[in-house]
C-alpha cells in the first residue's frame, strides 16, 4: 500500500499556479511519491501535468465538482483531463445536498445519477470514487444512506475516510472489510476528542486503532491511503503531513 498526500489539507496553498507547484515541490521533499487533487484553485491542465510529471509524482485520485460530473459534456473533458495526469480514478468529495437532500428520495436520486456516470466512465477505462462524510449513516427505513449506496451502486468505488467512519457512528475496521475490492484509495484521518469536542488530528495523535485499520486495509489489499486533515491542525499542514507520516513509515 502506497502512503500519499490529500492536498484538500493544504488547500490556503493551492489557490494560485504558482502556490499549487510550490505545494506539490514541498510535499514531494517531504517524501511523497503519491498525491490526491483535490481543493486547487483554477489551474492550466497542460501546466499541472508538466509539474505532475517533472516531479515524478502519480495521482491516485482527484475530487472533483459535481456540476462537471453529472454534465455529460463536462465529463467528457473531465475524462480527458485526466488523462493528462495519468490518473484513471475521478472522484466525489460529497453528495450535493443542494441537488440531493437527505433523504430517502434524495439518496435514491442520487443513486441513480451516480450509475450513469459509473457507466459511462467504465466505457472509458475509469472508476468513479466517492467520499463519506458523517451523513451517509443517518437511517431511513432501518437503512443508512452508505449501505444503500454501497449496494445499489456496484460499480461505484469508495474512497472511505476513517475520521467520517467513526464520527458516523460505524466501525472503520468493518467497512474497510465490508468494501473489499472496492476501495482504491482509503483517506487516512484520525479522530480526537478536546474537551468533548471531536477533532481532525495527525495520524497516531488521536484514538483510532491504527493497527487493526492497517491490518484490514492489508488484507484487502487496497493499493493506496493518503493522509489527509480538514483542519485542526498541530502546526501547520505541511509539518501535519510529516507528523502523519513517521507515524505510518513501517506500519504499512
């Protein structure tokens, strides 16, 4: 398994061209050979792949926004643009609440749509991937949202974010083997508590139990996690990102 960096964490330094090549130098002189896309201000392709390439660095997966995704035009660029940074897996970082409530109704909508561009991305020799947050495990009829989708959605790929797991209330250990070839990339987020408020934090600083999600992830061979932290940073993401992974260099 690969240990990359999600640069949703370093977003307020992907805002510009010029920040986001300095972001990707500085997190390959932190040791990384894996990124995910994911947060960057507008950006010329053909400029993102010449750095992409320069620095010898291979892109597991993107987020991207809905309205590309669910337009079919749009799409078609998507594809192409990624093609341009050698990545196959075009990813969700969440359900569009503005497009589909939380709802029953809403996750069956979305359901639908998410088939289709399952579809037509597999036509193309691409995956699409999608990204859980907290919300996908509120029930409706004795149902969570997530089991829904993981069922009615079989082509669709997960990328599962451990802290989002937990904070939903599920067992990260048990999706990561309910999942099994269907995670390609697994988001790497411990989970802490300060003052009974749970927080975002560096890997091994929280209380997820690491060798066990390792072990899982191990034995269902998912090729790739990245670290990632929405905030609550101990420092800054860039020394959060060395944090996570010393903790991580021989575990994995």
């Amino acid at each position: 398994m690969k240990i990359g960096a999600q640069l949703y964490s370093a977003r307020d330094y992907t805002k510009i061209p010029a920040d986001i090549e300095a972001t990707l130098r500085r997190v390959k002189t932190l040791g990384f050979e894996v990124i995910q896309i994911s947060g960057f201000g507008p950006c010329d392709i053909d400029l993102l792949a010449r750095w992409v390439k320069e620095l010898n660095l291979e892109v597991c997966v993107t987020h991207v926004p809905w309205n590309r995704l669910a337009d079919k035009a749009e799409l078609k660029t998507l594809i192409g643009e990624h093609r341009k940074i050698g990545c196959s897996h075009i990813g969700l970082g969440a359900k569009p609440g503005d497009v589909f409530p939380n709802s029953w109704e809403g996750y069956t909508r979305f359901i639908k749509k998410a088939n289709e561009i399952c579809g037509i991305l597999k036509n193309e020799g691409m995956t699409f991937g999608y990204h859980n947050h907290d919300f996908e495990f509120q029930k409706w009829k004795g149902q969570t949202a997530m089991d829904r989708i993981i069922e009615e959605c079989p082509d669709l790929y997960f990328i599962l974010d451990t802290f989002w797991v937990q904070a939903g209330g599920g067992n990260p250990v048990k999706y990561i083997q309910k999942l099994a070839g269907r995670i390609q990339v697994i988001h790497f987020k411990d989970y802490r508590i300060q003052d009974r408020n749970r927080q975002f934090a560096e890997i091994g600083e929280g209380n997820l139990d690491w060798d066990d999600i390792i072990r899982a992830c191990k034995e269902t061979r998912i090729p790739y996690a990245v670290i990632e932290q929405d905030g609550d940073f101990l420092s800054d993401p860039f020394e959060s990102f060395a944090l996570s992974l010393a903790f991580l260099r021989g575990k994995v």
